[in-house]
C-alpha cells in the first residue's frame, strides 16, 4: 500500500472544511456566517488542490476554483446588500 500524502491531506481539508460549515448556521450575527462561508470555501479549494495533486486531474480544481469565485462574489454582494442592517 503506497503511502498518499496528498489524499491524507486532503481528507484533513474536507474535515476542517466541514467544521467550518457546521459554524455557519449557530452564527450569531450575518458577519460571522459570512466568515464561516469564507473559510469554509477556502479550505475546500485547498483541499480540492490536495485531490488534484493525488488524482493528477485538474478537473477537480477548475470545479473547486469555479465554485470558489460565485461563493466569494456572493458573499461579497451579501455584504453590501446588508450593510446598513443591524446584526
């Protein structure tokens, strides 16, 4: 059995990345749900470049850059939209 680092790296990312979405729904205002959402979408880029290196595809990471764009933008927008609400 070949030792994969980058899997074992990988998997470590999507762990931490579902920690980080579990923290979206308790948040106790729109900006910390914000944040959790960044985190989170960056910690899943980073491990979709981990899974890109140990599968040799860069399908995975064209995916997980494209999903990483409208998430930021969308996080972006929202906090614009709601600046003047108070949290």
């Amino acid at each position: 059995m070949i030792l994969d680092i980058w899997l074992y790296a990988a998997v470590g990312f999507f762990i931490l990345t579902f920690c980080a979405v579990l923290r979206i729904v308790p948040g106790p205002t729109l900006n910390d749900r914000l944040i959790a959402v960044n985190v989170a979408a960056t910690l899943a880029c980073a491990g979709a470049l981990a899974l890109t290196v140990a599968m040799g595809s860069l399908l995975v990471a064209l995916v997980a850059g494209l999903t990483a764009c409208v998430v930021f933008a969308a996080t972006i927008r929202i906090s614009q939209v709601r600046k003047g609400e108070a949290s």
